[in-house]
C-alpha cells in the first residue's frame, strides 16, 4: 500500500538517541517506519494486529 501521503506522527516515546519511529493511521491500515531511514520504506499491518501489539506493549511484554 502507497503511504507516500498520509501524514506520518512521530512516536512521544521517541527518544535523543536515534530510536525513532513513526506511524501514519488510515482507515484501512496503520503504517509504521524508522524516522532516520524514511526510505527504507515501511510496514503495514491491521488494527486489530496493531491494538494487539499496543497492548503487548503497555504490559510489559516487550520490555527489557
């Protein structure tokens, strides 16, 4: 899917060193992509994929 214009948001958890990324949210789709490295390109997945990870996420499933 061609995500080349949507608007793309910077991640509030983003951080001095670098760890960027960004998300662009479309009625059908969520993009995400490295800030530093736009043209590498991006992923996309489902909302029901992304609100599983989300969740993941603030439980501390992927911390360190």
């Amino acid at each position: 899917m061609d995500l080349h214009d949507v608007k793309w948001r910077k991640s509030s958890r983003s951080n001095s060193g670098g760890n960027c990324v960004e998300v662009a949210i479309t009625p059908t789709v969520i993009g995400v992509r490295d800030t530093k490295d736009r043209a590498a390109g991006h992923f996309t997945t489902d909302r029901t994929r992304w609100n599983d990870f989300l969740t993941a996420i603030k439980s501390g499933r992927y911390s360190r």
